[in-house]
C-alpha cells in the first residue's frame, strides 16, 4: 500500500515511479485492477463527475489529482504539480492548471468537467455582483467582464471539457 494515494484509489495495486527530478512529483501506475472501476471512485469523489473519456481531474485535500489512461493502455494517476504556490483567483467546479505573466497582465487558465453552460450558471451565481457585462466571441455569454480589478474571463468549449482563461 502506497501512502499517498488519496482514499478510494487504495483498494487498488499500483505501482510507483518519479515523473521528474523533483521528488514530490510522482505517478503511480494500476496494476490491479486492470480497468478502473469508476463506481468506487464515484463513492469517494461525488463532486468530481466520472469521465465519458480517459481523462479524470479532481481536487482532493489540498491537492488537485488527475486519473488517464496512458497511449500503452496503462491508467495512470498523479497529482497536478504547479510551478505555483498561490491560491487560485477564482473560486469554482473547476482546477487551476496554469498560471503565467503576459503583456504585463496576470493569466490564470482552469479546466472544468462541467457543461458549458453549467459552468456559466454557477460562476454566475458565484460572481453575480462582480460582473460587470458580457459578450459573445464564439458563443453567447463566452467572455465576461469583471467590475474592479477582476479582469476578465473567457470559457472555451474543448469537446468534453471547459477551458476557462482569467487574465488580470
């Protein structure tokens, strides 16, 4: 049994390997079962929907976690190393996968499983008193601008998932 494995993923063998130089970033491949079974990760994680693909990502604990499965047909399971120690700007059904300085402006990217406009709906709940307009690039509502020094943030629909980029 590997200690680091979050609950639910400890009922399966896996085995280990360091992804990078650095020791903390490490995958940890299934061994058994073959095949995950999506029901027992359900149980655990509710609030991160099961993939209709190979690809699983999910903050758990402190931490936000990915599940896929690898071009040899291994399942593969790591956490997200981010070349960042600050908290996220935004708070949401979505993970931070990158943080980066462009043109002077701050520029957060998250990745959502949610539907598009499922995502809109709570970041609208969310943020209601901070937006200050919308606009439409590629779809209605697809750009939105924030009151204060929120900056701005545009959804992108990419197949089953939504990019959302926050530049401030």
């Amino acid at each position: 049994m590997i200690a680091d494995i979050p609950a639910g993923f400890d009922k399966w063998e896996w085995s280990e390997m360091p992804i990078s130089q650095n020791a903390t970033a490490t995958a940890y491949f299934l061994q058994s079962p073959n095949v995950p079974d999506w029901s027992v990760i359900e149980d655990f994680y509710s609030y991160c929907p099961a993939p209709h693909g190979d690809f699983w990502i999910c903050p758990i604990g402190e931490d936000n976690w990915t599940f896929f499965k690898g071009n040899d047909g291994s399942w593969i399971l790591s956490k997200i190393i981010l070349p960042y120690m600050e908290k996220p700007k935004l708070d949401g059904p979505f993970n931070a996968i990158s943080k980066n300085r462009k043109n002077g402006k701050e520029v957060w990217v998250y990745l959502s499983t949610f539907k598009f406009k499922d995502i809109k709906n709570v970041l609208k709940l969310t943020y209601s008193q901070k937006i200050d307009s919308f606009q439409s690039i590629e779809k209605p509502h697809d750009f939105w601008i924030f009151k204060e020094d929120m900056g701005s943030l545009m959804f992108s629909e990419q197949g089953e998932y939504v990019i959302l980029v926050h530049v401030l």
